[in-house]
C-alpha cells in the first residue's frame, strides 16, 4: 500500500511526544484540567468552544492539534480524509457525570449539554469541525491498541481512493486515566515521509520504540 | 475483487423474532410502539417499543447457553444463532468475523451491583468477549459505536473487508436497548415525541425511542446461503457535516455526499436506476428536513421514501440493521411497507413518502441515516 504517515503525535502522563520524540512535558502532579489548558495555550489555539467539551474530546482535539494539520495536508480537497478512531472505555468517562444528574428521582436534572457527550464518535465530530474534514469516519472500541483493525480498514480506504489522507488514533480516557496517539497518515502522492503505513510501524510508534 | 453477497439475516422486536415475522407485521401496519409506565426508565409514561422480557427468556432458555448474559447479550446471540442456521457457515472459524453494532451496549448495568454480570460488561469490547466465547469464534469481533449511523456503518465495513478479501463471510449484528439513561438523554434534548413518531409528517414532534436487535450475514461466497434469491452490496459512504455536534447540517449536505458517493459507487457495480430509499426518518423537525433537502439534491425527489420509525421507534445501533434486512425482504417480496403515523406531507421538499404500502417491481434501495457527531452514512443494495 502507498500509504505513509506524515506526522504523529500521543500525550499520556502528563506528556507530549511529537513524532517520536518528547515535545512538552509538565513535571509533578498537574490535574488534567490545568494540563489541557496550558496546552491550550502552548498551542495558540484560539477556539474557546475547546472549555465545553469533555475530558475526551478535549484530549482528542489537543493530540491532532499538535499533527499541523493545515500544513502537512497538502491537498486541499477535505472531503476526502478520513477520521477513524479508536479506544477502551467508549464515552464511559462521561457516561458516569451524566449518570450522577439521573440517579436520585429527587435530584433529578438530566443535562443536555453532558449527554451529548455520551457517545464516543463525538470527539470524531469535534475533530471535523475543528479542521473542516468532511470525509469517512467509524470508530472502533476494542480492549487494547489494535493496529489490525486500523490498517484492516483503512487499507481498503485509500485503495478504493475514498480517503487521501487519513487521520487515525486512540484517544482513551477514564478519570484520571488518560492516553491519546494520533497519526496523520496520506498517501505518498503527498508525503514522503520514511514511516510507512501498516500495522508492524504503527505498533512501534504507538509503543514509543 | 469479490461481492459481498446477502447470505442471511435476522429481526428481533416486539413485532417478532424473525425477519419473516416482522416484515409480515410491518405489512399489517403493526407498531410496537406502546405507552411504557415504567419508574424505574423514567418518571412519565412515554411512548417506546420494548420487547417482551419474558418472550426473550422463553427464547433463551431453549439454546441451554452454559454462563450468564444481559438483555442485551441475549438478543444478540439469538440474533446471530437465527441467521447462521440459514447459512452453512460455522460463526465461530477463522474465515468469519463478528462486526457489534451498538450505541450504548449494556449500559442498564451502570447502577448495578451484581455479583453474577461483572460490571465490566459496560465496557462494549467485554460486552463482545462474552458473543465471542459464545461462537467460539477465533477471531475478536470488532465493536462500530458511531451513534445513530452504526448500524449502516457496520455493514459498509463489512462489505468493504469482503471485497478486500480481509475476510471471507461477515456477521454484522446491531443492537440496543431501552434504558433510564437513554430515555432520561433523549427527553433532556426534548427530542421524544408526546404521541408515536410521525416521520415527515406536519405534525411530528420528535421521536420515539425503540429496542430491538438484527443481524445481516455478508459473505464473498454466495453458495453459502440456504435461501434463494440473491442481493449484494452495491456502494456505501460516510460522510461527517463538520457543522454542528447535536444538530444535522440544515442544509442537508452532510448526507448529500453520503447518497452521491453512493450513487456513483452504484455506477461502477453497472447499477444505474435506484428503486427504493429507507429513509432514517426519525421524526425530529430537523433530522426529517434535512433529509429530505438531501434526497432532493441527490436529485431522487420521485424515487418511493418510506421511513420504518412507526413500526420499532428509533432503535439505535440496531436501526441500520433492522431498516436494511427490512429493505433487503421488499426486493425479495416486492412490495413496501408504508411509513407508518405519515398523513401529511411536513418537509419544506417535494419527495416521494409512501403512505400506505405498495406493490412495487424494485431492483435496488439506498438506505441512510444520520447521527450525533455530525455523522451521516448511505449504503445500497442491488437484487443479483
């Protein structure tokens, strides 16, 4: 397959490795909340609708923010990428804070604004808005990491040229748990980089090796 | 490169545990939607289809499942167990993979605390460990949880998997059920009609809620089905608005592109006319227009629309599933079931909404559907 992988970045304990390497890190002890904002604005990212979004889409946004999108894509067509993530825990994350609004019948206040969020591909949604993708989305849950159901799929994407890039991650967050790993894959038409697409890479780069 | 064919499928609803059964009923213009007094789902009684639980646990106890399984589990595993039997594949080889289509999976067991379920079964990729220890299957099924366009989703990956040879037969399988937290969701969104959904009509007021489960078996090889007849997959898309998370694009282009790419997929299978389009039509004021500016721009204003929503409410992960094995028996039967609660023609374009059902020569459908995320898919079929 043609396909190779432009740029990638994760974000876990604290932590940004940008293709491969260690980009920002915050030393001790710092709350989610106060991490994200200082990546916030680390990043210039000037989109105050990031403050309502929840913990998952939040880390979802931050990770693909740090990919360069606008830069690294080099043709323009945006229908044509895809969005197809992945992760363990589904929207349980939020799933529970909407829980809290409903589980006493005398506390009773259900929240729009948090069930919104109970579903995982929302974060596949906030990514698109954010950088005007129009093209193919799916999102898989599965225990682990997975990189055959990534390169399974998405293979069949790029051969068909429904997508010409690809942006395809794990964003998983529980609580305090967190992890994200996103790359920017394309076809070499428009990236030379040196990692290629298939499922050997994609497990080493997600491992950090 | 390989069709991925039909080999088999299966409905479970209130309106039966069969696809023959539920078409039948459809055709008789039975609804399972119901006024559902409930507490423990939600303070008010509200409109909702929900299968019988006893019905489901006279189906059960016959298979003598070793182990113990939720609501949800049980359907799917006789959902799956209905549709194999009509096939000579074996669920369980490594030839064959299970896709899970569901929005929230078994997510009635967030408030309990049960010593037999494990809580963990909240976890969707725990909730498809129990279907795979069931078949025995080698491989992990793959769980799609893409809100309301799951359903059409799964069955656009599986069929892209067997043209790629990935796999050779495909179990999709689409199911959710009706709990307090999605009851307590969809009335906060003030999105749940106050009678049974009336889609497209002029006085809808939103939807209505439904739990069912259905399965459609793909397969590269044709001769694996027991049943005449063939239909194969014809084109597929997705598309995502880049617009709004809990509102469809008002403009409906989001699942423009979804129909147009599908449409010109179609053309490479040399399918050039399309017979029928199953709406998602849920009955919400903007989900109904703008599916209907989308129809209308994809140019297919006279092609007959029907929207099944009367007949199971919106069933989620299910939806795509259920609507598409329901499409897939009226190019067997040729006849189509109308859209039930319609009378009067609500959205801002002229399309062509069947009323009452019709006899009709049909060839192939699209069906869509649109969803939370700005999501918006398309598939299509064709009679072989």
């Amino acid at each position: 397959m043609n396909v190779n992988i432009t740029s990638y970045c994760s974000i876990k304990k604290n932590q940004v490795y940008l293709n491969g390497k260690i980009h920002l890190a915050i030393a001790g002890e710092v709350p989610f909340k106060q991490f994200t904002n200082q990546l916030y604005k680390t990043l210039n990212m000037d989109y105050p609708k990031f403050f309502k979004l929840d913990n998952l889409c939040k880390l979802a946004l931050l990770t693909t923010e740090f990919l360069g999108i606008n830069e690294n894509i080099t043709n323009p067509e945006r229908t044509k990428i895809g969005v197809i993530v992945s992760n363990s825990v589904s929207s349980l994350d939020t799933d529970y804070n909407f829980n809290e609004s409903i589980k006493e019948r005398k506390n009773y206040f259900p929240s729009p604004a948090i069930f919104v969020y109970s579903l995982p591909n929302i974060l596949i949604g906030e990514i698109c808005i954010r950088h005007k993708i129009t093209g193919e989305n799916a999102f898989f849950i599965s225990k682990e990491f997975n990189p055959k159901i990534f390169c399974n799929y998405v293979n069949t994407l790029f051969l068909s040229q429904r997508v010409h890039g690809c942006i395809i991650g794990w964003v998983d967050l529980y609580k305090d748990n967190y992890e994200s790993f996103i790359i920017l894959a394309q076809h070499k038409k428009y990236s030379n980089e040196k990692n290629i697409f298939e499922e050997n890479t994609l497990l080493k780069l997600y491992k950090g090796e | 490169m390989h069709n991925a064919y039909v080999i088999a499928d299966n409905i479970i609803s209130p309106l039966g545990f069969s696809t023959t059964d539920n078409y039948n009923n459809l055709l008789k213009s039975l609804s399972g939607i119901k006024l559902v007094d409930d507490q423990k789902i939600y303070p008010a009684p509200f409109y909702s289809s929900i299968i019988c639980s006893d019905e489901i646990e006279f189906h059960f106890d016959r298979l003598n499942a070793p182990g113990i399984y939720t609501r949800l589990e049980k359907l799917i595993i006789l959902s799956i167990k209905d549709a194999v039997q009509k096939t000579k594949i074996d669920a369980g080889n490594e030839e064959t993979l299970i896709v899970i289509s569901t929005t929230k999976g078994n997510i009635d067991l967030i408030n309990t605390i049960d010593d037999n379920i494990e809580k963990k079964r909240l976890f969707l990729w725990s909730l498809a460990e129990q279907i795979k220890y069931y078949f025995n299957s080698v491989n992990i099924p793959v769980v799609i949880s893409n809100a309301c366009i799951s359903g059409v989703l799964a069955l656009i990956y599986a069929s892209r998997l067997i043209e790629n040879s990935v796999y050779k037969n495909v179990i999709v399988t689409g199911a959710d059920i009706i709990s307090e937290f999605v009851v307590s969701g969809f009335h906060s969104f003030h999105s749940i009609s106050e009678a049974p959904c009336k889609p497209f009509d002029i006085n809808r007021t939103g939807l209505s809620l439904g739990e069912g489960c259905g399965t459609i078996i793909l397969s590269g090889d044709r001769n694996l089905s027991n049943e005449a007849g063939m239909i194969s997959f014809c084109g597929g898309a997705v598309s995502n608005d880049a617009n709004h998370i809990s509102g469809p694009s008002r403009t409906g282009d989001g699942l423009f592109y979804a129909i147009k790419n599908t449409m010109e997929e179609m053309r490479n299978y040399q399918v050039n006319s399309i017979d029928y389009i199953s709406a998602h039509g849920t009955a919400t004021l903007y989900n109904d227009e703008s599916e209907a500016l989308a129809i209308s721009s994809a140019g297919l204003e006279n092609i007959p629309v029907n929207s099944l929503k009367g007949y199971w409410g919106h069933t989620l992960g299910a939806a795509g599933i259920i609507e598409s094995v329901a499409a897939i028996q009226c190019l067997r039967n040729n006849i189509l079931p109308g859209t039930l609660g319609f009378e009067k023609h609500g959205v801002s374009k002229s399309i062509n909404i069947i009323k009452q059902s019709v006899k009709k020569e049909i060839n192939s459908f699209i069906k869509t559907a649109s969803g939370f995320g700005g999501c918006n898919a398309a598939i299509a079929f064709v009679k072989q």
